[in-house]
C-alpha cells in the first residue's frame, strides 16, 4: 500500500485528500487500481463510463475513426490526467470515442457514488476536479474542432509550428513513425507522404527519415 500511497499522493487531484483518509480508502476499496498492457483497449465507443479514472502511470489516447475508415488521434491522456470526468454524471455517460492505452499503464479508478462523496467532503478537491474539466474540456473541443476541419497540409503546418516555437528549433525530429504522424491528422499514411512530398516540392520543406527541416521560414 505504501507503494500505491507513494505513486498517488503527489497526483494534484488525489494530494486534496489527506493521506491518512487516503489510506483508508484504499483499504475500503474506494479506490482501486486497474492495469491495461501497451496497446490494449481500454473503452469502446459507446461504452458507458462507470467510474472516474486517474492515470497514474503510462498514456492512454483518445481515437476516432472517420467514415473512410481512417484513424485520428483525438488527445493523449498522461500521468495525472483524468477520464471519465465529463462523463460520469452524464444522463447518458456513453464514451464518444475509442481510448487505448499506448504505453503499459496504471490507473486509480473511483466509483459514481464514491467520487460525490468525496466532492461533497473534500471542497478542495471538488475545486481541483472543476478546474480540471473545465480547462480539459475546452482544450480537447478545439483539439477536435481544428482536426476535423483542416485539410492534411493545415494539420501538417500547425504541427510544426507548434514544434517550432516549442524547440526554437527548424530541424523538427519526428519521435514517432510517419504512421502514427498519419493518424496524429486522421488520415492514411500515403496521403500525409503525398502532401510531404507536394510541399517539398515547393520549397516549403525538406525531410529525411524522421526529420523534417522547415525551408519556408515564414511558415
């Protein structure tokens, strides 16, 4: 239990809850721990959503497959992030989309039941568990909303810059393959290397296996 306690308590929704209270939840079962192997499912599409789940350890990502039957890759949750909490209250708590774990991972789960108790008990936790949603919910609606409604190349685009002006840097190292870079933008992957090599015919950019260098520095 120690172990658990140790992995949890700095969790910024789960430290609202004194340790001792927390251990005794625990041992209650109030909380629990479930574990999914790296790519495992962890909720269908239209699964109801029982339980409030707290990601403890790994990454799960948020998918949707489109009518052509292509993949895109919605959000990535991580360590501390929470699934379930806009659903769970829900007159209909169905799951909208596909969620799979990309890592091996480890989550507390807490109950309908058990997780009102707590936010009627704990205000500071009521307050974390708020704020959560409310910044989450905002950031996965744009997330979706300017996914669904760029071409390939718009999507190409705000990727790079985002990795621009997050390194500073021209030379953008792909830490994935152009197979997952495909479903990141929801489409096949020899859409997205038509589009690649379309732009690196305009001079906009050059790439290599996992790197792409940004020629066009008004981009």
């Amino acid at each position: 239990m120690d172990k658990l306690i140790d992995s949890i308590k700095d969790i910024k929704l789960i430290k609202e809850i004194p340790i001792e209270n927390l251990q005794d939840m625990i041992e209650k079962g109030i909380l629990s721990v479930v574990d999914y192997e790296m790519n495992e499912i962890i909720h269908l599409e239209n699964e109801k959503c029982e339980y409030l789940e707290i990601i403890i350890k790994g990454k799960a990502r948020v998918e949707n497959l489109n009518k052509n039957g292509d993949t895109m890759t919605i959000m990535d949750f991580k360590v501390g992030d929470i699934l379930g909490g806009n659903l769970i209250f829900a007159k209909e708590p169905n799951y909208p989309m596909l969620i799979t774990a990309k890592e091996k991972i480890k989550m507390l789960i807490i109950g309908k039941d058990e997780l009102f108790d707590l936010l009627l008990d704990y205000p500071n936790f009521l307050l974390a568990f708020l704020e959560y949603m409310s910044d989450h919910s905002s950031i996965l609606a744009y997330t979706i909303k300017k996914k669904v409604n760029s071409t390939i190349r718009e999507n190409v685009i705000n990727y790079l810059i985002y990795e621009r002006e997050k390194t500073g840097n021209y030379i953008i190292n792909l830490e994935f393959t152009k197979k997952d870079f495909a479903e990141q933008i929801g489409v096949q992957r020899t859409s997205l290397s038509r589009e690649l090599n379309k732009m690196k015919k305009e001079g906009l950019i050059d790439y290599y296996k996992n790197t792409i260098v940004i020629m066009d520095k008004n981009m």
